[in-house]
C-alpha cells in the first residue's frame, strides 16, 4: 500500500471526526439550553428517560454529549441514577443515526451538494446572526467530504492489486466462523475505538471495508459489536476522577453495552439472518454485483440500528437491579471533605462541546460557593469556641478551606480560558465573563472569611480582654444577616435566575450597611464610656466591617450572575 493511499485514509478520517465535531457543536449551540430543560423535566421513569436519551442524541448527533449533560444532572442532584441510566439506554439508540449518515455517505455520491453547502457555510459564518447554521453547514460538509474520501480510498485500496491481496490475506485468516475468529474481530473493534476515541470513525472504517469486499460482513459486525464496547470504555476511563455517581452512571453505560453484546452472541445466527432479510441484503453478494455497497452499508446500519433498539427493549425492565449491581461495584470513597481538594464536576479527558464546559463549570462555581457559606459557618463557630485545643483545629481548618478557595478560583479560570479559546456563541462568551467575575467575588468572600478568623485569633493569642455580652450579641447579628445574604446567593446559584428577586439581596446589604454604620458610631461612644478598651473596640470593629465588606461581595456575584453591572468594593 502506497504512502499516499494510507495519508489519504487518514486525512479522510480526520475530515469525518472535525465534521462530526463541529456539526454536533453546532447543534448543542442552537438547542443547548432547551435540550438540559428536556433532560430534566422528561425523565419522570424508565421509558419517558429513554426516549429523552433517544431524542436528545437524534438531535446533537453525539450520545457522549448526551452522557455527560446526564452525568452532570446527576452530580447535581436532578437526577437520580436510575433515570440516568434510562436515559444512556436511549442515546445508544439516539447514536444509531450517525450509522444511517454514514451509509447514506457511503451508498451515494453526494459530491455535488458538499460544495454548495461549503458556499452557503461560509456565508453564513460571516452573517453574525446565521453563524451556528454556517457552522452546522460546515461541519455537514466536512463530514461527507470526509466520507467520500474514505470511500475513493478504499476502491483505490482495492484497484492496488498488491495492497488489496496483503489485507485480503490478513482477513482471510479470520474468515471461518470460530469463536476465536469472532472474539477477535469484537476485541479489534474495542481497541481500535478506544485508540482513536470515536466510534463514528471506525463505524465509517468498517462501512468502507465492507461496501469494497474486503472484509466480510460477518467480520464486519463483530467490529460493530467491538464498537459499542470500545465507547463505554473512554467514558469509564475519563470517570476515574470523577464523583461516586459520575463513576457509576459510566460504568452502567458501560454494563448495559456489555450485556447486550452477551445475548446478541448467544442469537448471533437469527439475529443477523433477520437484518439480512429486513436490509435486502444476501451474505454470499460479491463486491462486484451490482449494488453491493449500498446493500453492505445499510445492511450494517441496519445491525446497528436492530442491536441498540433490542438491547434496550430489553434491559430496559432491568434497570433497577443493574442500578443495585453499578451500586454494588463502585463504592463510595471515603475521603474527609476538608482533604479533598480536587474539582467535582470539571474533569478531564473526553473533549466537550463548550455547552457542556459551561454547565459543568456552572455546578463547580455553585459548589465553591456551598463550600465558602461552610466556611463562615466556621468562623461563626470559632467566634465562642472556648477550648484551647478545638479552637486551633478549627482555625486550621478554616485555613484549609482559605487554600482550597485560591486553587479553586485558579482551576475554574483555567478552565474557563480554555474554553473560551474554542469557537464560541456570543451568548456563551457573555456566561463565561460572568462567571469569571462571579468566581473572583466568590474567593474575596473567602478571604473575608479568612480575615476574620485571624482577627479573632489574634485577640485569642494576645490575651485580650473578652467581648462584653452585648458586643457579642451585635457580632451575632451582624453575622446573622450575613449568612441570610449568603444563603440568598446560594439559592440564585443553584436555581433559576427568572424566578430570584435581586432587591431582597440588596435589602439585606443595606440593613447591613446602616447597621454597621451605627455599630461604628456606638463603639466610639462606649470606648468613651470605658465598656471596653480601645484593642477591644477595634478588634471588634474589624469583624464588623469585614462583615460588610463580605456582603459587598456577595452583592457583586449575585449582580453577576443576573447579568447587572454594579460593582460593589
């Protein structure tokens, strides 16, 4: 086989996987949104979370898209993992769709309209308003380029005599229906998707061996088998970091693909004789009859197809026990919160759309926000903390939680700017901005938090005179109405900004205000009157406006997240 022939296999692959990469951008862009609102509000049991799975996948053309939108549903709450896996059981029907694309690239000669769509892309792109369409054009485009490609290729593998007998020898090996024969082509299939991580290229490799007659369809649909598990993998691997139910929600993807593979080798035979009659298609074809590709295409798309639809009918009535049994094997780690520094919802590995970055993103900044109201519960706590040794490990801790603030802060940025590199909507550029601005607000609360605690265990370690009771008592309050304007924050930020009233925030910060304005002026009247000595009055005074500062920053993220441009310092 020349240099050439294997670049051009290649490169085609590369257009197939850019194409199908853009065009599922493109669609999360314009449905992102209104596809999380369906996820959340369809999915009352089994079969409605299925045929969600099976329309959200239709409709973004990735079921990896729609495994990770219900893995965060997950994390945050909003689904349990029992309508998770209902509705994975449905984007592995929603996923057979790219088969159908694929055949139809490889069955026809779509040639002429790959151009005049690249044409209309472009302009599109450059008409601001129509640019996600330009894009979903372009990644159209590219995707059938990409399969056209492939399928030139492999006739010219066919036509190169020398390079057509080396795999036809390579294949011929494999060609007796064994159980180790079919066990190997299921591993090559694992493999091969694991390594290139994308079962829609090696979906279009097998559709093209098999159209040119250099591999049999037989071996052919083991690869297809191979395929399906190869793509449960990369999500289970890309879970390891991740929390106890994002590990699980995978490993159950993963289960369910397993088993199916199980029953359709057990019925192997029927099986496939009855895709055969349903696609038209006759197993002793050759590849120089006159229909053959197409018939060899659709015949595997078919398999596909019938594999996902059976596959669910039928573990769909078992999904409790394999909740109990994904229960079972992934057990909950045992790690002390204080300790556990890294992110919940950002993770690695898998390239997401930035839809998905931006949610994910979105449930970590709800998390640091969760963890900073625990850390002024701290300090709330350490205020009347009387015993010498509870109190320096509870200032210890709040000093962990300073340092799990910065990294947190840092990471979420990181992160944002990573995703703000990639070809974004102006409506996604504007989230990102916010919530740069929210999460830097969000780490001045925690410094906040981190000051007062100093100041009180300054006034601890320097042996100062005690508060008096009513001092205490106008700590408490002042504090009080703090935790009411963090718990405001945390409620926008877990819910649904149409429904939150940004005035009760603001009423909050102005009771604080005029209270510590009045607290300011009576401390220099009992400083006077000698309640309390002047290193006490001013101890005193710096948890007080500390405490206004804090709800000045709170202000801050809640105006950012409404999208309001007052600034608070």
């Amino acid at each position: 086989m020349s240099y050439l022939v294997l670049f051009k296999l290649l490169g085609s692959l590369a257009l197939l996987m850019f194409g199908m990469k853009a065009m599922s951008e493109a669609l999360q862009k314009m449905a992102g949104p209104q596809l999380r609102h369906v996820l959340g509000a369809m999915t009352t049991n089994r079969f409605t979370g299925a045929l969600t799975g099976v329309f959200v996948t239709a409709a973004v053309q990735s079921s990896t898209a729609t495994t990770l939108m219900t893995v965060s549903f997950v994390n945050a709450g909003l689904l349990t993992l029992l309508q998770a896996i209902s509705v994975i059981m449905g984007a592995h029907i929603g996923t057979t769709v790219t088969a159908w694309i694929m055949s139809l690239g490889i069955g026809f000669d779509i040639a002429d309209f790959i151009y005049p769509a690249f044409f209309i892309g472009i302009i599109l792109i450059y008409m601001k308003k129509r640019r996600i369409i330009g894009d979903f054009l372009f990644g159209v485009a590219f995707l059938f380029l990409g399969l056209g490609t492939l399928k030139e290729t492999g006739f010219a593998l066919v036509q190169d005599q020398e390079a057509n007998l080396a795999i036809s020898e390579f294949f011929k090996k494999f060609n007796d229906p064994t159980f180790f024969n079919s066990m190997f082509f299921l591993l090559m299939g694992t493999m091969l998707t694991l390594a290139v991580q994308s079962s829609a290229a090696i979906m279009a490799i097998t559709m093209m061996l098999c159209s040119t007659g250099v591999l049999h369809i037989e071996q052919g649909i083991m690869l297809v088998l191979g395929e399906n598990i190869g793509t449960t993998i990369t999500s289970n691997i890309v879970a390891i970091s991740a929390n106890t139910q994002a590990r699980r929600a995978a490993f159950a993807h993963m289960t369910t693909n397993v088993l199916g593979v199980c029953w359709v080798l057990i019925v192997l035979k029927p099986f496939f004789a009855m895709v055969c009659h349903v696609s038209g298609f006759d197993p002793a074809m050759t590849a120089d009859q006159p229909g053959f590709a197409i018939k060899a295409s659709v015949a595997l798309a078919t398999f596909h197809s019938a594999f996902n639809v059976g596959n669910t009918l039928l573990l769909i009535w078992f999904i409790p026990q394999i909740e109990r049994f994904v229960c079972w094997v992934i057990k909950p780690k045992n790690v002390d919160e204080e300790e556990d520094f890294r992110l919940h919802f950002i993770t690695s590995g898998i390239m997401k759309t930035p839809e998905l970055s931006v949610l994910e993103a979105q449930k970590e900044i709800v998390s640091f926000c969760d963890r900073i109201q625990r850390m002024f519960g701290m300090v709330r706590e350490l205020l009347t903390e009387k015993n010498e040794q509870k109190f320096s490990k509870l200032f210890s801790r709040i000093e962990k939680y300073e340092s799990i603030s910065d990294n947190m802060e840092i990471e979420i940025a990181n992160y944002l700017d990573h995703v703000s590199d990639a070809h974004l909507s102006d409506e996604t550029k504007a989230k990102i901005r916010a919530m740069l601005r929210e999460i830097s607000e969000v780490e001045s609360i925690g410094d906040s938090c981190y000051n007062m605690a100093r100041t009180i265990n300054r006034k601890v370690q320097g042996k100062q005179d005690h508060f008096t009771e009513t001092q205490y008592e106008r700590i408490h309050q002042m504090m009080e109405l703090t935790d009411q304007a963090l718990t405001q924050m945390n409620q926008l930020m877990g819910g649904r900004k149409e429904s939150f009233d940004i005035n009760r925030t603001r009423n909050i910060e102005n009771e604080i205000n005029n209270y510590r304005n009045q607290l300011k002026a009576q401390n220099i009247a009992d400083i006077n009157n000698h309640e309390y000595t002047y290193a006490v009055g001013t101890i005193y005074m710096d948890l007080i406006n500390e405490c206004e500062k804090l709800a000045d920053y709170v202000v801050n993220v809640v105006e950012a997240r409404m999208g309001t441009r007052q600034h608070l310092a």
